[in-house]
C-alpha cells in the first residue's frame, strides 16, 4: 500500500479510539433488598427496595401524578401487567412480586404500607395479609428492627 492510501486510515482510528474513550461506564446497579420482620403479634412485615434507576433521568416517583389525588394503597392479590416503559415505582412492584414469589414470604398477597425514595433506592414497606405460622418463624429470621 502506498502512503497516500494509508494517510486517512491513520487520521480515522485516533478520532474514532477517542470518541469510544469518552464514554463513561454505566454505574452496576445496586442489587435488591428485602428485610423481613414477624412482629410479635405474629404480623408479618417487611421492607423492599431497589436501586433508582440513574438511566431515566431524574424522574422521582410521585405518588398522585401531576397534582392528581395519590392512588389507593394497592392490595397485591392481583396479577400485574408488564408495560415495556415501566415507570421506575412500576419497576418496584415488579421486583417486589417477583421476590415475594420467590420466597413464598406473603402467600396471600400484601398490603402497602409506604413507598418512598432515599439515597438513590425506591422503598415500600408492607405488611402480609395473612399472619406468620410457626414455619414462617423458622424460615424468615428477624433480621433489622423496623
């Protein structure tokens, strides 16, 4: 190859090597959270959270919408859609029904207690509709004291 052929391909691959350089990492998000708590009236209560997603921009969750009534504290015995453009609340109760699912912590579904966000996480805190049994207290350990 001739000089002349090389001469744009040497300008080309520092501004393209630059332009990559220039972009940050995204940040690992932080991994969910779920602390249980049997109460000592045999409630079962607990408090889930998850990291805010950075990628949609500052958009805080706000409980009635713009300037509309908050909506009514959800009973979780229903099945949730999935929406493609989950709001990040909606990401939430996702995540939420996926590990109660998992754990098996709320059998008969839950009723929400709060839902607020602090430190970059979205927090809800609920309570179980049914009352713990005794293997409830042997597999779900009181582990913060909320």
């Amino acid at each position: 190859m001739t000089m002349k052929k090389l001469l744009p391909l040497t300008l080309l691959v520092p501004i393209v090597l630059s332009a990559c350089a220039g972009k940050p990492k995204p940040q690992p998000k932080e991994p969910d959270m779920f602390a249980t708590n049997i109460k000592d009236t045999n409630r079962k209560v607990f408090n889930f959270s998850i990291s805010a997603n950075q990628d949609k921009g500052d958009n805080k969750p706000e409980r009635g919408g713009a300037g509309g009534p908050p909506p009514e504290p959800r009973n979780k015995n229903q099945a949730k859609g999935d929406t493609p453009n989950e709001s990040p609340l909606d990401e939430l109760f996702t995540h939420l029904e996926t590990k109660l699912s998992d754990t098996g912590y709320c059998r008969e579904g839950y009723t929400e207690i709060d839902t607020y966000e602090s430190s970059g996480r979205l927090h809800i805190l609920g309570a179980c509709n049914e009352m713990a049994t005794p293997e409830d207290k042997r597999q779900f350990a009181n582990n913060y004291g909320y």
